[in-house]
C-alpha cells in the first residue's frame, strides 16, 4: 500500500509519503501489515484481562 504511489493515493489521497525514505515507507508498510493480519476476539480478550485482574474473586 505504501510503496505503490497508485494504489496509495486511491485510498489515502490526503497523505503524502514522497518526502519519506524507501526505508521508512517499508516500515509504515510492514507496521499496516502487522496491524491488518493480528484478528482478535474482542470479548474474549476482555474476559481473560478480567480473569487475569480478579484472578479467584472472578468466578465468586
């Protein structure tokens, strides 16, 4: 997304990348990666930080 001009342009027209560095544009590009490919379930999340923080109270 970061390293195609075309394809960044139609779906951030109001970001301009072109005073970045090839190397900083990969990082951008690798971080949006990570954030796209990490699917949670939210709720369960949740319940497991709750189990975590009350730890015995929790099923009380």
């Amino acid at each position: 997304m970061v390293t195609n001009r075309k394809y960044q342009l139609r779906r951030m027209p109001c970001l301009d990348l072109d005073n970045l560095k090839y190397k900083e544009k990969d990082q951008l590009e690798n971080i949006f990666k990570f954030w796209v490919k990490n699917k949670f379930n939210m709720a369960v999340s949740w319940d497991n930080r709750l189990r975590k923080s009350l730890g015995t109270r929790y099923d009380s």
